[in-house]
C-alpha cells in the first residue's frame, strides 16, 4: 500500500520540531532543539538563564549528563511516549515517533514533553524527584510496582 510514509515523516518531522521549539523555547534546561525527519534531539545543559545555571553550569552540565536525559525519558514514559537518551549522549533526549504517525499523535507527544520539562526548570526539581523515588524504591526493597 502507498502510505506516503516518505512525505508523512518529513511534515510530521517538521511539525514536531516546531512545535517543541515553540513550546520549549527560553526553557533554562534546554540548549537546542534539533532534527531530521522524524528523529529529533533536545539538548540539556546550562544555558544563559537561570540562577543556578550562571553560578554552577559546571554542576546543571553534569545533571543533565548523568540523569536528566535519563529522567525525562522516563516520565514520557509514565505519560505513554517512548523516547530515550542518545547512546553517547545522555544530555540528548532523542524523540523518534514511528513514521505512521499522525500530526494529533505528534501534538500529544510534544505537549506531554513541554509538560515534563514545565516540572524542571531548574536542577533542584530533577534532584528531588530522583532521591524521593529512589527513597520509595529502597524502602519497598528495590521491588518495581
């Protein structure tokens, strides 16, 4: 069948790098939005705004390597999307919807993302979420629910 599935990837492609970059823009976390096709980065880090970032961008460059990537994938995955750190980069958030996907799909994922990141716009949120739900992992003795 003829699924246009070449054309679909490059507008839906297109439709979520605006839409995240619309939605993310000035977020204190988030370096650049970029992309081909359907596979798109978000790059954590310290950037011009925010406190803690003028201060310590040594410390938000190291969060966002070592679990902030990992963090946000996680909570899309809470809210049903699928994305993951890329593999030599955890600082990326790479975003890879399948090329069937439709421009409502593309509006949920990139509204479930800008709600993630709305929770962290800083490191302390991220630190404090980690350690809580880590705290209830080992008091359930490492048990997964």
């Amino acid at each position: 069948s003829d699924e246009k599935l070449v054309e679909n990837s490059a507008a839906r492609g297109r439709q979520l790098l605006a839409s995240l970059r619309e939605k993310l823009r000035g977020h204190p976390l988030v370096r650049e939005i970029r992309g081909r096709g359907l596979l798109v980065g978000i790059e954590f880090g310290a950037t011009d705004s925010g406190l803690l970032n003028r201060v310590a961008p040594a410390l938000v460059d190291l969060v966002s390597r070592k679990v902030f990537g990992q963090w946000v994938a996680l909570r899309l995955l809470e809210k049903g999307f699928l994305s993951q750190p890329a593999s030599q980069q955890w600082n990326v958030l790479r975003l890879e919807p399948p090329l069937t996907v439709t421009a409502e799909e593309i509006d949920e994922a990139a509204a479930a993302t800008a709600e993630v990141l709305e929770d962290y716009r800083g490191i302390g949120p991220v630190l404090k979420d980690v350690a809580e739900r880590l705290g209830r992992q080992y008091a359930a003795g490492w048990a997964f629910r």
